[in-house]
C-alpha cells in the first residue's frame, strides 16, 4: 500500500480525497465492505474470514481473485489489517459526528426538527423556501416526543420477543411430543407386525402340518403295498423253487401230482394290481395361489374402516381408541398446542378429507344422548370461532340430552328426525353437493343439506358427557364389510 500523504494541522478537508483510496484497500473484495476478522490466503489476498468460508462451501477452495488452490487450515489471521479497519472506521465516525453538530448548508446549530422532512434544521434552513410551511418542533420537544415513541416501541417489541419466545416454548412443546409419539408409535407398529407375523407363522405351521399329515399316510399306504408284494415275490419264488424240484420227478410221481400242482400255480400266479391314482402329493392343493388364499383368510381376522380418527384433532376431554377407530370422553388430559385441534368443545375430525365423488360411511352411537355427526371445512383454532355451524363451515345433525328429536345445523336448526338415532349412515355427493343422513338400523332418511363445500370436507363428530351413566359411550365408527370380486379379464 503506498503511503498517504500527512496531512497538516486544520487540513481536514484536504485529508478528504485522500481517504476512499485507503478505505478501498481495506474493502474486502468478495462482500466490499470493510474486512471483518481479516484473513490472508498462501497468494497474499485478504478476505473476511466469513466471506471466504462461505465462498468455499460448495466449490474448489481456491483464491476467488488469483484461483490458486487453499484451504481453511492456510487461513492467517491478519492483525493488523484488523487495527488498521476498527482505526479508520473510529476516525471517520468521530468526524462525522462532529460535522453532524452543525447544519451542512449554513454551518449553524441546528435549534429545530423539521416534522415534514424528518431532519434538523437551524434560523437559516427555518426560514428558507426547502421548509416552506413545514410543521417544525425545538430540538428539545422533538426529542421528547421521539423518546416517548421510542419508548413505546422498545415496550412494543420486549412485548413481541415475549410472543415469540411464547411460539419458541410451542415448538419445544410439540418437539418433545413428536420424540414421545415417535417412540408410541414405534411400539404400536411393531405390535401390528408382530400380530401379521404371527397369523403367518400359525398359517405356515398348519399348512406344513397338512403337508406331513398327508405325507405320513400316503408313505403309510405306500410301505404297505411295497410289504405285501415282498410277500407276493417271495411266495412266487417259493412256487418256482417247487417246480423246479418237481421237475425232476419220474414220470409216474410227476403226473399224478398234476393236478394238485395246477391249482397251487394258479393261486400263486395272478397278476399285481396296478398302482391306484392319488399316490402323490396333492402339490397344488398347497402351492395353487398360496399368498392369495392366505391373504382371503387374513381378511377375516382384520377389521378395515373408511377413514380413521385423526387423534391431532381431538380435543382434550376426548380419548381416541389405539386403532384409532372409536372415541369417548374422559376426564380433560393436557394436550400439545396445534392448530388442528379442538378447543372449545369434545370434537374430532376424520383423518380423511373428501373433495369429489361420491363417499359413504356408519356411525354407531353406543348409546350417547349428546352427539354431533357431520363434515366440517379443515379446522383450524387460530381463527377464533367457538360456533360450528353451517355458516362457520360445519355441516352436521345432533342431538341434545332429555330431547327427543334431532337436528340440524343450519340456520333454521331445522327438526331432522324425532327421535333418538343409534346407527347413522352418513352419504356425501361433493359432485352434487349433497350430504344426507339416514337412520342405518330403520333405513329411513333423516335430513339432507345441499350446499357448496368450498373444497375439501372432513368427517366431524362431536361427543357429549353421558348423563346418568357411570360408564363411558363410545362413539365408533363401522368397520366396511370388505369382498373380493374374482373375475377372469377380459
């Protein structure tokens, strides 16, 4: 770096072009800002260390400006480049304060505060035509206004970092429940596999014991034939034996055993009988469609349902079976804080949302005489709505304890049916926009609504304390009757 001329004494002004050359040497070439925590590359250029590491992050390590090869480890930390920044930096902030005293137009003490411009203004700039009918407050007003603004504002924002630490300690809360969850959920999965598992296990042992079963009594029957037709050989040779002593008999002893002789050769001489079907393996009966066979017979032993309960919705006073398929009310249990989930009243949604076609589902009561069945908009508590009705997004009939009949939730909580229902079939048509309810056990209809849902819709049930009863109501939803439909393609 050359060196600068001195400037004398009171030569302020022409120290002034002298100085951007020097702070253009001491700009870091990578972000052109003064170096920050100066470093120097084997080539002899200087960076700011996080500039250059940053620069490094997904390419060669190589000087950006001479391209010859480097690394972290040759990084040197440049001290006096570093002194040399915080030095020019304090010299040109300690000028400019003191020129800031002044107003920059007329070199007086600025006495007023300019409420149009935002700036400070002395008699001169008062009175000039720049301010020209501009409100204009004393230094010292103007200061204590944009102090107690400020101190509202500093008040604002402790308040806001409070709001955000409140978001912080949420997503903590939600953190630790998900590591919890994560690990249930392990548990609970593996616990499913282990029952398919072992319903294969017990199919497999049964299957080879038919296969042994069958084995040991066709080998039974095999070891049997093979026994008796050892006897059979052996009488034949036995006869042959005999015959071939007869043989040499004088013609009067051979002739007059003649015709006893016949008659043991014809009882020693019939034919063996042939092997009889059914002596093998009947191989097809174990391996013809094997996997489909057990699958048909796995389908007996596993209940299926159309959709699920979505346990990230149900409120606190709700508990949701582990198959996540029935729910009842117990006493209030402290949940994580999400959006999803009700807080207002005992409800829960359906893990499945409907947007077109036509979907069809049952519902059995057990019994509750408080109860909402329906479709509802994705719900979300953030918007602060405690009302579920048809016009919040919550379409559904319900049922009040000591009332005899239902109803539904429009506007007009028009009467549904007059009495009490246990099973209820719930029909939506997203194509039509159509939701009906019908009694599933008298197989009568109950109430339709015909709206436009506005996009996707979820099942949504509402379960009321049982009044009287020591023991909870279930509220569940039916499992689907599930057939296999065998075809040949055509």
């Amino acid at each position: 770096m050359e060196a600068e001329a001195e400037p004398g004494p009171g030569s302020s002004a022409a120290a002034a072009p002298s100085r951007p050359g020097v702070k253009e040497e001491l700009m870091c070439p990578i972000c052109y800002e003064p170096f920050r925590e100066a470093v120097t590359l084997p080539c002899g250029h200087n960076f700011c260390k996080g500039c250059i590491s940053r620069s490094w992050e997904n390419q060669r390590q190589a000087c950006p400006l001479c391209k010859e090869s480097s690394s972290l480890e040759d990084l040197r930390v440049n001290r006096t480049l570093k002194n040399l920044v915080e030095l020019i930096l304090k010299e040109e902030g300690s000028q400019q304060g003191r020129g800031a005293a002044l107003c920059p137009l007329h070199g007086e003490e600025p006495k007023f505060f300019c409420l149009e411009e935002k700036e400070l203004a002395c008699f001169s700039c008062q009175n000039s035509k720049q301010h020209e009918g501009h409100k204009m407050k004393t230094v010292q007003e103007a200061a204590v206004d944009f102090r107690a603004k400020l101190a509202n504002m500093e008040s604002s924002l402790r308040d806001k970092a409070k709001d955000f630490g409140t978001m912080r300690r949420s997503y903590e809360s939600i953190s630790r429940h998900n590591e919890v969850e994560s690990e249930r959920l392990e548990r609970q999965v593996k616990w499913e596999f282990e029952k398919l598992h072992k319903f294969l296990w017990d199919e497999e042992q049964a299957l080879l014991a038919q296969i042994r079963e069958e084995t040991g009594q066709k080998q039974d029957l095999i070891h049997g034939k093979m026994g008796q037709l050892a006897e059979a050989s052996q009488a034949l040779l036995n006869e042959a034996t005999h015959l071939q002593a007869d043989l040499k008999q004088d013609d009067v002893t051979f002739l007059m055993t003649h015709k006893n002789r016949k008659r043991r050769i014809a009882c020693t001489a019939e034919e063996p009988d042939a092997v009889p079907s059914g002596m093998l393996l009947d191989v097809a009966k174990y391996l013809g469609s094997l996997q489909y066979n057990v699958w048909k017979k796995m389908l007996d032993t596993i209940t299926a349902v159309p959709f699920c309960l979505d346990p990230n919705s149900a409120a606190g006073w709700l508990s949701v079976s582990e198959d996540l398929s029935s729910v009842s009310v117990c006493s209030y249990k402290t949940s994580v804080e999400n959006p999803e989930r009700f807080t207002s009243a005992p409800c829960v949604l359906g893990s499945r949302g409907f947007s077109e076609g036509f979907h069809t589902w049952e519902v059995d009561l057990g019994g509750l005489t408080s109860w909402r069945v329906g479709v509802s908009r994705p719900y979300t508590n953030s918007h602060g709505s405690f009302h579920h009705d048809s016009r919040t997004g919550f379409w559904y009939i319900y049922h009040l304890h000591s009332k005899d009949e239902c109803r539904a939730s429009n506007a007009l909580r028009s009467e549904a049916a007059r009495w009490n229902i246990q099973r209820i079939r719930v029909e939506l048509d997203c194509t039509e926009g159509e939701l009906s309810f019908y009694d599933a056990d008298l197989q009568r209809h109950v109430y339709t609504f015909h709206e436009k849902f506005g996009g996707t819709v979820f099942p949504y049930f509402y379960v009321g304390n049982s009044q009287g009863s020591a023991e909870a109501k279930m509220l569940r939803i039916c499992p689907l009757r599930v057939r296999v439909l065998e075809d040949v393609p055509t």
